[in-house]
C-alpha cells in the first residue's frame, strides 16, 4: 500500500505547481518549478517508474531548469503575475 | 516492393540528417541531397499507390513486430492518395522555393532544409502510421518543425506568432495524448485496427465517449476548426515564402486525413453516427466556421492573411462534410483534402513569387500585377477559380459531393454555407483581380485607354513558375479525373 | 435514335482553345495572330458543318469525356437545337473576327492579343455550351464563359469598365453560383442524373411546389437570359468594346443563357411535365413582363448600344417565351429565333460600330442625317431593324410568326397582344433612327452641301453586309433551321 | 464509508491528475507572461505523464526489469518463469518516456521564440506586446 | 479573461472527470491496460530480446520507431534553437581584463582586438568574480558525471537508463563546466561545428543501424537481420542492436542540450552566458 505516500507527494506536487505558477519572481518560478519537476519524478518512482523518473530528474528538474534560468537571465525577471 | 513504406520516411530522414551533417562541412550539397530524398521518397509513394490499386492494403511492420505489439504502417488507399499529395507537394515545392530559401535565409539555408525535410518526414509519417502513439510523436515532429520555421519568417512578428502557435499547439497535442489515454486505459492497445476491435464492444462507454471527444479537439485545434483558428492566421502569414507554401497546403489537410482516419477506422462510423449522434452540432459548427472564415477573410487588406482565413473556410468543408454522416459527404472530404491542398498550394506558389518579386502582397502593392507578372498572375486565377469552385477546376467538384452529401443528410444549411461561402470567395479573389488588372484609377476616364503603355514584365525567375504553372494545370486535370479518383481511390476505401 | 460517336464535337471546342498559345506567342506581329484567328474560326465552322448531315437525319454525334460521378459526365452530344445555335455562333465568330480587325485597328485599342484570346476562349466555350448532352458540361461551359468574357467587359481598363465588369460578374456569377448550382445538385441527388432527355429526367419524383422553385432558380439562375430583374448586367457591359457587343452580348452569351433555359426546360424537365403542372404560362408571363419593359425602357435610351442592349433583353425574352408556351409552334418559334435574332442583332451592332469607328458617334440624337454619309451602314440597319421588328423581308418575321401561331395554339390570347404590341414598339425605337438617318439634317452642315461618304473601313462593313443578306435569305430559305430544331425536338 | 474510502483510494490520482493539469490549462489561458504561461503548459505536459504512469501501475507488482536474469550463462535460458502480475506494465513508461523528450523539446524550442520575442519588444508581458504592436 | 479561463477549465475538468467514472481502479492488476498487451511485452520481450529492462527492450524494440522519432524530435529541438537564435554578427563592445593588475578595459570598436594570452583575457560584461571552490569542485566532479553518463548509456539494458538519459547527463556536465567557469570555455573546448555534426550524427547513427537492417533482409529497425554482419552471439543480436541506437540517442541528446543551453543562454551569440 504506497497509496498514503503517493498521495502526500502528490499533495506537494499540486502545492509546488501553484506556487510556480502564482509567485512573481520569474528566477523563483524557476526554482519551483524544478522542485515540482523532483516531486513529480519523485512520485514516479513511488509509482515503479524507474526509467520515467529517471528521465524527469535529469531532464525536468536539471536541464529544464537550466533552460529557465538561462532564459530569464536573456529575459527578464519581472513579472506582472 | 515490400521496403517502399518504409523508405517513403527514410529516404527524406537520411536526406535530413546527412544535410544536417553537410551544413558544417559543405553547405552547398544540402540542396542536392534534399532533392535526391525528395525524389526517392516520392518515387516510393508513387509505387505505394500503385501497389495499393493493384494489391490492397499494405502492411509494413517496423522492427518486425506483428502489430499490437510492433508498430505498423497500415497503409490503404487514402493514406497512399495523401502520401503521394505530400511527397509531390514538397518536392514541388523545394525545387520552387529554392531561391526564396537562399533570400529569405540567407545564412542559414542548409539547416533551413534540414528543418524543412523533417517537417516533410512528420507530416508523411502521421500520415502513413496506424498505431495511435506514434501518430502522436510525429505530430510533435511536425509541430515543432513548424514552429521554428514559422518563426524564422517576419523578423518583427514571426517568433510572436509562433510562440502563441506553440501554446494552442501543445494544447491541441495532449488533448489528442489525452484521448490516446483515455482509450489505452480501457483497450490496453494503442494499434489503430487493435483498438478499433476492442471499443466496438463499448459502444456505451462513457470514457471512450470522452476520449472520443479529446481526440476531435485536439485535431480540431490543430487543423483550426473556427473557434480554435486564431492562431493560424498570423502563423500563416508571418511564415518564410517557402514555408508558407507548404505548411498552408498540407499542415491542416493532414489534420483532416488524421480526423477522417480517426472517424472512419478507429471510432468507426457506427460508433459516431447511430450511438452518440453528434453530428447535426459539429455539421452546424463547420457551417459556422465556413461563414465566419470568409466573413473574416472579407476583413483583410493583407493577401497572405487573407488567404489564410479562406483556409479557415475550407476546413469548415471538410469538418462538415466528413460529419454529415453519408459516404457522399465523406467523398467530399477526402476529395477536398487532395483538391484543397494542391489549389492552396497554387495559391502560395503564385503569392510567393509575387513576393520574391514585390517585397511584400499588401492589396495596395498588388495594382496593375496582371500587366507585370502575367504568369504567375494566371496560376494565380487558375488557383482562385477552384477555391471559388468554378468547373472544370477542381474546387469544383469536391464541392459537388459536398452539397450533395448536406442533400442526402437533409442539412439544408450547410449547403447554403458552401455556395454563399464560393460566393464570397468570387467576391475575394475578383477584388484582387480588380486591384491586379486595373492600372491606377486615371482622372480622365474617357481617354483612359489612350496613356496604356505596355508594361513592363518583372516576372519570377522560371524555376518558380515552372512548378506553379505545373501546379495550376493540374488543376484542371485533377479536376476532371476526379471520377476516376472518386471511383479507385475514395469509394473503396470508405466500404 | 441513333447514336454516332465521334470526336468531332470535341475537336470543335478545342480548336479555338489550342490556337491560344499560338495568339499569344504571336502577339507581336497582329497580322500572323489574325491569321490563325480565322484559320481557328474557319475550321472550327467547317467541323461543326460537317456534322450537319448527319444531324438532319435524326443522328446525334456523341462523345464522353470524363466521369464525374455516375450519370453527370462531361460528355458532348450533338443535337438538333445545338446544332443550330454552333452553327450560328460559328459562322458568325468568323465574321466578328473580321469586323474585330477593322474595329480594334480603327480605333487603335490596346492589348488586342489579351482579346482576340479571351475572344476564342469565349467561342470555345459557347460551342462547348451547344454542344454539351447534360447540365453539368452545360454549367461547365457556362462558367468559364462567364469567366472568360469578363476581361473583354472591362477591356478599357478604366473607372467605368470597373464598374459594369463588377455589376456583370457579380450578376452572372452570382446567379449562377446561387441558383443554378443549387438547383442542379438537387436534380442531381434526386434523380442521380443530369442528362438531358425529351422525357425530362423527373419520372414523377417532383411536387409541383418544388418544380416551381426549381424551375425560377433556372430560370432566373441563368441571368444570361436577361430575363427581369436579373437583366441589368447586359446595358452594363456594353462599355465593352463593339466586337464583344455584337457577338457575345447578342449572340454567344446571352444565348447561351437561352438556350440553357431551353434545354432545362426540354430537357431536365421536359414539355409533358411542365404542362402537366401548368407551369409553362408562369414562365411565359414573366418573359412577357421582360418583353414588355425592355421595349419601353429601349424607348427611352438615347446611346446606340443600350437601346439595343434593352432591345435584345426583349427580345430573348421572345424565346424564352416561345418555348415556354411549351407548343410545337411556340418552341418551334422560341428556338429558330435564336438564329434570326442572331443574325438580325448582330448587324445592328456592327452598324453601331462602324458608326463609331467612322464618326466617332455614339448617341441616337447625333446621328441625324448620317445616312448619306454611311448609305451602305444604314441599309444593314435597316435590314437588322426589319429582322428584330419581325418584318418580312428578314428572317425575324418568320420566327415571329412561329411565335404567334404558338400564343393561338395554348389559347391565351392576351399572349399575342403581347408580342403584337412588342413589335410595334420595336418599330417604335428601331425605324426612326433609320428615318433620321437617311432623312434628318445633321446638325452641323449647311442644306444642300454635297454630302461626302464616310464609311468605316472595309473590314469593318463587309461583315455587316453579309450578316444583314443572311438576314433576308433566312427568310427565303429557314429551312435548315426549321428541320434541326424539328430533328431535335422530335416534332 | 468503506466503499467510498475505496473509491477514493481506487481513482484519486487521476481525480489529482486533472486538478494538475487543469492548473497548467489556467496559466496558459490566463497568465500574462510569455514564460508563466510555458510553466503552465509544461504542468500541462507533466500532468498528462503522470496520468499515463499512473495507468501503467499495479499494486503487488515491481518495477519492470526482469530480475534473476541470468545473464551469466548467456543464453538466457536459465532464468525463472515470468509471471506477468509480477513486472508493472512498461508500455506506458516506455509512451512516456517518449513524451518528456517531446516536452523538454518544445520548452527549449518555446524558450528560444520567447528570448526572441523579448529582443524584439523588450518585455514578455503580452499586454505591453500588444499594446505595442497597436502602436506601430 | 480569468473568468473565460475559469470556465473553459472547469468544463474540460468536467469532462475529464465525467470520463474517469468507468476508469478501472489505480493499480488494478485486471484492468485492459495491465493484461492486454502488457502482459505479452512482459513475459515475451525478455525471451524475443535477451534485455532485462522491459522498457528499454520495448524503448528500443518493439517501439524502435517512435523512439526514432523521439530522437529526431530532439534533433529538430536542437537544430530550431540554433536556427532561431544562432547571431552571427559580432557584438559591438568587448570587455578584457589585464589579468596581472586586474584592470577592465572596454573596447568599442569590434574589429579591434587585443591579443588573450598570459596578459589579457577575455571577459563577461555581467562579470561576477568567479568562486575558487565551485571552479575547482566542478573540474573534479565532471569526469566522474561523464563517467556516469557512459554508464548510464551502456547499461541502459540492465537498470533504469539508456541512451536519453546518460545523454542528457552528459550534456550537463558540460553545461556545468559553462556555468562553473564561463561560456567561453565551453565553447573553445567543444567548436560549434562539432556539436552541430554531433546532433544529427547521433540521429544518423539511429536511423543508420535501422536502415541498414532493410538490405540485410528484414524490415525497417528489425535487429535481427544484423546477425548477417554481426556474426558472433546470434542470440543476443537484438540488445546489440539496441545498445548501438540507445549510444546514437547519447550522442545526439548530449549535443542537442548543450546547443540548446548555449544559444539560449547567449542569445545564440555564443560570446558569454550564465
């Protein structure tokens, strides 16, 4: 029963995507952003999917937010919400 | 025979990679090996349909895995017919964009072919596969190929225009994802003819109701269906010259040939027409969307933008078509996708040369354009006539089917549409003649007549007129062997 | 009924069609391009003669092209009414091709490769018309008539060609894309063909409500006819240079919308069927309302070219007429006049050409003693005047004596007051130009100064000449005529 | 209640999958900036995973790599029977491994045009973008 | 806007939900998903490919060809990016710094250049002191994260990993050696020119082992048909075969990430970034 597990962390996944989406930093966004990427690859392992999980934390929560970060630093952090 | 359906993706794939390679080594052969991949892959979709006529079905199995398990390519003859519509489009198109490419991207041509071959490998591979993913995976190849070339085009609004086009894009995708789930979680099967066998025993279920439904949105948002269209228009008309003439033609009409696939071999009619009864609403919905896409269209003072609301319009005929629930209707559509794709592929081919020639088609840049470009002029009217829908041109009788498809299904209202929407595209393209044959409106109009000096031809180089004249004339031909593809090719295929 | 099939038909549509790339690779040197102008016509013509024999002998001359969708085939068949209506609009497009020289030369028009071509697409079609055996190849041909008479219309490129090519297109096009269209896609889903047959294609699938709309979005659809209100296209394109005038606007076009109407109606239909409904007479009143009008608004137009614009608008409505009292006399008579009318027509437009090209004149009112000046001119018109009135010695008279015979065979006397009382009106607007022509005093000159010819060139009145002779012989001589619209009708 | 704690327990990951995703549909459709609205769509993106990943599972079952495979021998003949209920579905891992390189191509692709977008206008904000392209 | 928004998400909601209703149970072992086709990949796929890891078998087996694709997604991800951004045109200002009194000088002209050596080196215009720790914790670390990768890549059939993975693992380490020293770095060692032809080599290397496959005598990507040119171990054909696609996926995901890194990062300049 992994259920009670899968649920907390699936509690935190929605809590990080909100956070992500509602701050306004967008270097923060980033940041949520990649620890709702840890959480959701977090979830999958609970869930058996090894290779999946292991894809979203190298790409999600790394390469993603590398992306990010390296887009706002050409952008801009500012954000009207 | 049996390697053509899978040399049909490989070809132009190697041909993508290999000027992928090229472009840091020796720019100057991408151009060549594009054309040598082009040609391989049009001769095998040649020979495809050829071997389809004779033999039926073919069935290639990737890997060769038999089919739940492997994916295959299903091909019968409305793949073929499509497939040999893309391969010739976009070997058509790369001889006749070539100087628009070396114009329009200068120092980035080869990579520019590179992308342009993948979109080519998408667009084939949706069209060809018959398992649900990978239909999904190509239609990501094809998106994202697309995003990038559109927003190569117009410095000042083509990476804004593509960006909105990423958004709804993605969104059309994973409604399309969604719905592959959807039925995956009550099939367990992802094979086209697989899941088809299965959910005809759950006609009543209401998850493949709703996947049903995800399905038809997703493709809907990805051919722009009227209210989800808004992004076509500045992606569309914001694309380089050479994207532009392919993306208009084909993007949309395979979403089309994905939503007729969808229709006839996943849900099957049966499924659409007699449990869920669907139809009458999308039928109005398409009648709407052939209104509003030329009202829209009537708005525009841009040629580019408004040729692409008549795309918005056209989609409306094949929606409704394929909805109204006959086999006449669903000739009808798959008629229009051919006949559609290769008259908005004249209509780009002549509008590109007007561009390479005036900079920009802006209706105030368009005056006297008879006098000075009298060839692309007339594949340009050729092109007009058959989305207005005058015979013998081929506009004309896939509208045929149509209306006679809205008669047998007693929807009076689509037929209405399509004859005032043909009414409202004369008015269209006669306004653009109009600005095109009439010189500059003169003060002395008695003696009008009398300063008319010949004018002076500044016509596109022949490697661009040459396909669109090809182009226009087919036309015609089209058109007039549409029995014969009605009779081979459409009818055999819906039974 | 016996059936030849032969390529002939279709040889005689693409010949004008084939020697257009020759015209425009040619445009450099006009004399070259003339030539292969009439060459086109000459064999055209003789193509279309050569199958008059057989068509006399009750034969039809078939050929299928492509297979659209089971029973609407572009296919040809060569009857005795398209006989007559090809016979017409080819011999004439040879005579026009002459006149067309002397007028565009006279008057030093531009662009006159883009004519003489849209000018053999126009012909192609209209034989094309003639000769189709459904509604579908008929609607093809119609379409790209439409289409391709359009840059003639607006052949001055100016403000007011702008206009009339726009009220043109926009009725023509309208209409035909609006009412035809439809009307021909409901025949087509309910009867699964569009071949035209004497029996009509409806073996009793129609009520009479819905034969009635069908039948006025024929007719009406087919605003080529002229027939009110969708008639005001054709005052419209007289902008167009005389040559189009003569030959499209009395001849090609506006007959190919008769004889479409024709062919609905004796063909799609069929003469039982519309008797049997009572619906010839609801046709006949409005062509009789056409008719009426277009004689009385011709009354009141000073310029040459619309008095006979609204004069032809009347007068096809005589053949719309005819045909629609739906007796062999009447048909008889409605159907011959689309060869005496064209002929009668057409020399009242050279006339008015060669009086431009000659004086520069385009308003009645100007033209008072012109004819001195013009004597040859003047005769023709007053032969072309006598066959519009319907007076012997012209070939008009026979056909409206056709017509009459027609009106007393339904019964509805009050038909003929209506042709009686057109004719006097075409009196009315035809004679008195005649009369101030040979015995007004133009304005400018004094009395008894020698009066000087002035005729238009010689390419300019042959054609008129022979037109108006053709015009008498027909009375002398109607008999091929009468005998391929008796082979076609099967009276 | 029993009944309800099992119909809780048996559908609440997809019920939380659409809650997920209809957060990422929200931003796309109501945030204002350019970027904002890519996190949205990659929430989007990451719910529909989870929906597949979630299919795939299956309680009593291990993760699906063949243990005890022998590979000593080299033949793989030697190993146990496989038991289906033992191994989680692949299939959909496999689906979803495919659909995160797609996303993470997308994002890449998106963040270009949205660096682009903001050389050219100077802000990703798509009011101030619009309202300058009404004043040119 | 919120509330056209709200809307439309509360009625795809709905529909959503309405369609979960007849959704078996999460984690039912009975439901279509599990037994119909998964069953067959799971008890066969070992047998038919000699590859433990079920997902690599089915990755890179049985549904070689999407994941083809995927990787020419990729490819195409990579080639957009420098399409879009790539800026050929030099930057006007340049900033050098005299590294024995640590004088910053800005030149303005681009066509003047001072010579980097010992005396003057190259630097960022948003320069920020680099940290001795994190250059030097980086230098060492990066081996070992390729390393890493490679193990990733080559035992991708036996535990979780593959070619996408250890691709994406080693282009990190090389976008950390960007981010730990500077942009410039990273694009001495590793020229443009390289990664662009690595993109679509490790494509190539995909679609290649596959087509090779079809004049071998079997179809499109069927592994089996390489025992022809493979000789040794018929038996365990496909995992080579598979191993050699999950390496071409390594290489071109690897270049791909760091194209996309560096031209995100310097606006396709390739001057300086993060």
């Amino acid at each position: 029963m992994h259920w009670p597990i899968d649920m907390i962390v699936l509690t935190f996944v929605i809590f990080c995507a909100i956070a992500a989406i509602t701050v306004r930093d967008l270097l923060a966004t980033a940041i949520l952003f990649g620890a709702y990427s840890f959480m959701m690859c977090l979830l999958w392992a609970v869930m058996g999917a090894v290779d999946v999980a292991f894809t979203e934390a190298s790409v999600g929560a790394g390469v993603s937010t590398v992306f990010f970060v390296a887009a706002v630093f050409r952008t801009s952090r500012r954000t009207k919400d | 025979m049996n390697t053509y359906p899978a040399l049909l993706i490989v070809a132009p794939l190697l041909a993508a990679l290999f000027t992928g390679i090229f472009v840091w080594i020796e720019e100057r052969l991408c151009y060549p090996i594009a054309v040598l991949g082009m040609l391989i892959s049009s001769f095998s979709a040649y020979k495809i349909l050829m071997a389809v006529l004779s033999a039926g079905v073919i069935h290639y199995r990737h890997a060769g895995w038999a089919p739940p398990m492997g994916i295959e390519y299903r091909i019968d003859t409305l793949n073929a017919m499509v497939l040999l519509l893309i391969t010739l489009i976009a070997l058509i198109n790369l001889v006749a964009s070539y100087k628009t490419i070396l114009v329009e991207t200068p120092d980035r041509s080869g990579s520019f072919i590179t992308i342009y071959l993948l979109f080519v490998v998408g667009l084939l591979g949706v069209t060809a596969t018959g398992d649900l993913f990978n239909l999904y995976v190509l239609l990501e190849i094809t998106s994202l190929t697309s995003y990038a070339q559109i927003g190569l085009g117009d410095k000042d609004r083509g990476p804004l225009a593509s960006l909105n086009y990423v958004f709804i894009g993605v969104i059309g995708a994973s409604f399309y994802l969604l719905g592959v789930g959807y039925l995956y979680i009550k099939t367990g099967s992802l094979n086209m003819m697989d899941v088809a066998t299965i959910i005809s025993t759950m006609h009543d279920s209401n998850t493949v109701l709703v996947a049903f439904i995800l399905c038809m949105i997703g493709v809907w948002i990805k051919m722009a269906l009227f209210p989800l269209h808004v992004w076509l228009p500045n992606a569309y008309s914001y694309a380089p010259t050479a994207v532009a003439r392919v993306v208009a033609p084909l993007m949309t009409k395979v979403m089309v040939y994905v939503m007729v696939r969808l229709m006839i071999t996943v849900f099957g009619f049966d499924y659409i027409f007699s449990t869920l009864d669907l139809s009458a609403a999308v039928v109005w919905l398409a009648t709407i969307a052939i209104l509003a896409g030329g009202l829209m269209a009537l708005a525009q003072k841009d040629l580019k933008k408004m040729l692409a609301y008549i795309i918005v319009s056209e989609i409306g005929y094949m929606v409704g078509g394929a909805w109204l629930g006959n086999t006449t209707g669903m000739t009808g559509t798959i008629l229009h996708i051919l006949n559609d794709a290769v008259m908005t592929f004249a209509l780009f081919l002549a509008v590109g040369n007007m561009i390479y020639v005036c900079g920009h088609v802006g209706f105030d840049n368009l005056k006297g354009l008879f006098g000075r470009m009298p060839w692309t002029m007339g594949g340009f009217v050729l092109a007009a006539f058959s989305i207005i829908g005058v015979p013998p041109t081929c506009g004309f009788f896939s509208k045929w089917y149509l209306v006679l498809g809205a008669f047998e299904a007693g929807a009076y209202h689509f037929a209405a549409a399509l004859i005032i929407s043909s009414l409202i595209c004369a008015i269209l393209f006669f306004r653009i003649f109009e600005i095109g044959f009439f010189p500059e409106p003169s003060d002395g109009d008695d003696h009008a007549h009398a300063h008319h000096e010949p004018a002076v031809m500044v016509e596109a180089p022949v490697s661009m007129l040459v396909p669109l004249g090809l182009v226009s004339l087919s036309l015609i031909i089209v058109g007039l062997y549409s029995g014969t593809i009605v009779n081979t090719i459409i009818l055999p295929m819906l039974q | 009924m016996e059936q030849i099939i032969s390529i002939k038909p279709l040889l005689a549509v693409l010949v004008s069609l084939c020697v257009i790339p020759i015209l425009v690779s040619a445009s450099k040197q006009p004399n070259v391009r003339e030539g292969w102008t009439f060459c086109a016509g000459t064999i055209k013509f003789i193509l279309v003669l050569s199958m008059l024999p057989a068509v006399l002998q009750g034969k039809q001359i078939v050929f299928s092209l492509f297979e659209i969708a089971p029973g609407a085939a572009l296919a040809f068949r060569v009857d005795g009414i398209g006989m007559l209506f090809a016979l017409v609009a080819s011999f004439l497009y040879i005579i026009t091709s002459m006149y067309s020289i002397g007028y565009m030369r006279g008057l030093d028009e531009h662009g006159q490769t883009r004519f003489v071509s849209f000018f053999a697409l126009a012909i192609s079609a209209t034989i094309g018309a003639a000769f189709s055996s459904n509604l579908l190849t008929l609607y093809v041909f119609y379409e790209i008539l439409s289409l391709a008479t359009y840059p003639l219309v607006t052949h001055h490129q100016d403000a007011k060609s702008r206009v009339s090519g726009r009220r043109y297109l926009s009725f023509i096009l309208g209409t035909s894309i609006g009412l035809v269209l439809p009307a021909m896609l409901y025949c087509y889903h309910v009867t699964g063909t569009l071949e035209f047959s004497t029996a009509g294609i409806f073996a009793g699938q129609l009520s009479k409500p819905a034969a009635t709309v069908l039948l006025l979005m024929f007719v009406f659809g087919f605003a080529k006819a002229g027939i009110m209100p969708f008639h005001s296209w054709l005052p419209a394109a007289m902008v167009a240079p005389t040559p189009v005038s003569a030959l499209l606007h009395a001849v090609a076009v506006v007959k190919v919308g008769v004889f479409s109407i024709v062919r609905v109606i004796t063909g799609i239909f069929g003469v039982e069927l519309l008797a049997s409904f009572n619906l010839g007479i609801v046709i006949a009143s409005i062509a009789a309302v056409t008719i009426l009008v277009g004689s009385c608004i011709a009354l009141s137009q000073d310029e040459l070219k619309r008095r006979l614009a609204f004069s032809t608008i009347s007068q096809l409505s005589y053949i719309v007429f005819g045909v629609a009292l739906l007796t062999p006399k009447g048909l008889l008579g409605g159907i011959v006049h689309i060869g005496m009318h064209a002929f009668g027509k057409i020399t009242l437009f050279f006339c008015a050409g060669a009086i431009y090209v000659a004086t520069g004149k385009k308003y009645i009112s100007q033209m008072d003693g012109l004819g001195k000046k013009m004597p040859i001119t003047y005769t023709a018109l007053f032969i072309g005047a006598l066959g519009v009135i319907g007076l012997p010695p012209s070939g008009g008279f026979f056909s409206k004596w056709y017509l009459i015979l027609g009106t007393l065979e339904t019964g509805h006397q009050i038909l003929m007051l209506v042709l009686l009382l057109s004719s006097f009106l075409n009196a009315f607007y035809f004679l008195p130009i005649v009369y101030k022509g040979f015995f007004g005093t133009p304005p400018d000159t004094q009395e008894g100064e020698p009066v000087k010819m002035e005729e238009a060139s010689f390419c300019c009145v042959v054609p008129l000449v022979i037109t108006a002779i053709i015009s008498i012989v027909l009375f002398f001589w109607p008999d091929v005529f009468v005998d391929l619209i008796k082979v076609g009708l099967g009276i | 209640m029993s009944e309800t704690l099992a119909l809780i327990i048996g559908k609440y990951n997809y019920w939380l999958y659409i809650i997920l995703m209809m957060i990422g549909l929200y931003a796309m459709i109501v945030k204002n900036n350019l970027i904002k609205k890519l996190v949205g769509m990659n929430i989007f993106q990451t719910a529909i995973i989870l929906f597949y990943v979630s299919i795939g599972y299956k309680t009593h079952a291990t993760i699906p790599i063949i243990k005890d495979s022998g590979h000593g021998d080299g033949h793989g003949g030697g190993h146990a029977v496989i038991h289906a209920a033992d191994y989680i579905n692949p299939l959909p891992h496999v689906l979803m491994l495919t659909a995160i390189v797609v996303s993470v191509a997308t994002f890449g692709v998106a963040m270009a045009l949205a660096v682009r977008v903001y050389q050219r206008y100077q802000t990703l904000e798509e009011d101030e973008i619009r309202m300058r392209l009404t004043e040119e | 806007m919120r509330l056209i928004g709200f809307i439309i998400v509360c009625i795809c909601g709905g529909l959503l939900l309405y369609g979960t209703s007849e959704f078996p149970d999460w984690g039912d072992p009975a439901s279509p998903a599990s037994t119909h086709l998964s069953n067959d990949y799971i008890e066969k796929a070992f047998d038919q490919t000699q590859v433990p890891n079920l997902v690599t078998a089915v990755l890179a087996d049985y549904r070689g060809f999407d994941t083809m694709f995927e990787t020419a997604v990729v490819f195409c991800a990579g080639l957009a990016c420098l399409l879009l951004l790539r800026d050929y045109s030099r930057k006007k200002e340049r900033f050098y710094r005299h590294v024995p009194t640590g004088v910053i000088l800005q030149v303005k002209h681009p066509e003047k250049k001072l010579p980097v050596g010992t005396e003057f080196e190259y630097m960022d215009k948003d320069w920020v002191p680099s940290d001795l720790i994190i250059k030097n914790v980086c230098r060492i670390l990066i081996p070992f994260i390729q390393i890493y990768a490679l193990y990733v890549v080559a035992h991708g059939d036996f535990s979780p990993g593959g070619g996408f993975q250890g691709g994406v693992i080693f282009g990190s380490s090389l976008i950390l050696l960007a981010i730990s020293y500077n942009l410039r770095t990273l694009v001495q060692r590793v020229k443009e020119k390289a990664l662009g032809i690595l993109c679509a080599l490790g494509v190539l290397v995909y679609v290649g082992i596959g087509a090779l496959c079809m004049p071998l005598g079997g179809n499109f990507l069927d592994y089996s048909a390489l025992t022809r040119i493979i000789p040794w171990d018929p038996h365990h054909i496909r995992a080579y075969g598979m191993l050699g696609v999950e390496i071409g996926v390594g290489i071109a995901v690897m270049a791909v990430m760091v194209v996309i890194y560096i031209n995100i990062a310097s606006e396709g300049r390739h001057d300086e970034g993060l």
